[in-house]
C-alpha cells in the first residue's frame, strides 16, 4: 500500500467512523515512517472538516459525528507522543475547555496536542465547561491563557457569558483569553471580547504564543 493509498483510507474510514480501522491505517503509516504531520494534516483532519460539513447540511447528525469523533480520537493517541516534542522549552500555562452546552471536543484536542508540541503546559478541563467551573480552574492553576472552544453557533454565545463570568470575578485581567470553533469567526471574537481568535490548531498556537509575548513585554516596560 502506498502512502497516498494510507492517507485516502484514513480519511475514507474516519468518515465513517472505522476506529479498529482508522488505529491499523494510522500504525501503518508510522511504521512506513511517514510524517505524522501528515497523517494528521492531509487524512485525518480534512475527514474531521467533511464530518462537520455534512452535520452543517443535515447529512449527518450528532451520533454520526461522535462515531466519526472516536474513529479520529483513536489515531491521535497514537499520533499525540510523536507530534510533541518532550524537550520543547516551557512556554505558558494554556487552560482550555469546551464551553457549556456542546460536547465537541476533537477539535480540542487537536489544539491540545499542537499547543503541548509548542511548549506550552496544557490543562484541558473537558467538555459542557459551566462558567463558575472556568472560574475555579482559573483559581486553583493559574493559566496564562484560557481558551474557550464551541463546534456549535447555539453555544457561542457561552464565550461572553464565560468572558462576563470571569469579570465579575475578577480575573479577567489575569488571563489571555482566545475563542475557536468551526462556526467562530475574528468577528465574533471582537464582538465578545476575546484577545484572540484562531481558525486551527497551527494558527492556534502561533497566536498564543504572539500574546503571550505582548504580555510579557507590557508587563516588562
């Protein structure tokens, strides 16, 4: 089987939620030393965007998209130790949670790992966040960054409501504070507040790290 051949069936199989297949595929490909940038970025990744544009048209609904969800899952915990870099100097604490009402969390973790291979210490607090839990975690480990994911437009609107709830609070001028998701735009970013907004896990992390160093150096002058 050629690469091409291992990257057409990852995307083919994590479509339809083919996780003992999706795990072999992705063995496969490691062991063909192929890239796991690749395996991420060229199958896995365009069959997560295809699940989220057939919920978006009414092709699939939601038990589709968790099976699709774990068939992807599987392949990241095999991906997750060679896309993180262990020796990666540290950079910021990056607390991250799927905001109150959605379960998406494959987008997440996506983050999660790019954000680890960056350096960065991260703490994923999980999916249906409530504001008040945010709050507490925010607390108890100190982040230099929160982000708040939401696959969903019915649940964007819990980004202002966490943004409010971390005011009240508080903290608010304690932490960097960055939204994504499929439906998120910078637009809406600007309009809730947000610091920052990114559209994938690459960007993500770039962007977390660009206002990690205006903090610091605001901080420093």
């Amino acid at each position: 089987m050629t690469n091409e051949e291992i990257l057409q069936q990852i995307y083919d199989e994590t479509l339809v939620g083919n996780k003992p297949a999706v795990v072999e595929l992705t063995t496969r490909g490691i062991e063909a030393k192929m890239d796991p940038n690749t395996l991420l970025f060229e199958a896995l990744i365009p069959a997560l965007e295809e699940v989220g544009a057939r919920f978006e048209r009414g092709d699939f609904f939601v038990p589709e998209m968790l099976i699709s969800g774990r068939a992807m899952t599987g392949a990241l915990e095999l991906l997750r130790p060679l896309l993180v870099d262990s020796g990666t100097a540290k950079v910021g604490t990056f607390l991250m949670g799927t905001v109150q009402g959605d379960v998406h969390d494959i987008g997440k973790n996506l983050v999660n790992i790019m954000l680890e291979g960056a350096g960065f210490d991260v703490i994923d607090i999980g999916v249906q966040v409530r504001p008040e839990t945010f709050i507490a975690a925010i607390e108890e480990h100190k982040p230099d960054v929160v982000g708040f994911s939401a696959f969903l437009t019915t649940t964007m609107p819990m980004f202002k409501a966490n943004i409010e709830a971390i005011e009240r609070a508080g903290l608010r001028d304690d932490v960097i504070i960055m939204v994504g998701g499929a439906p998120v735009t910078q637009e809406y970013a600007d309009v809730v507040g947000a610091d920052g907004y990114a559209a994938d896990a690459s960007s993500a992390t770039k962007r977390a790290k660009e206002l990690l160093l205006q903090r610091r150096t605001m901080v420093s002058v």
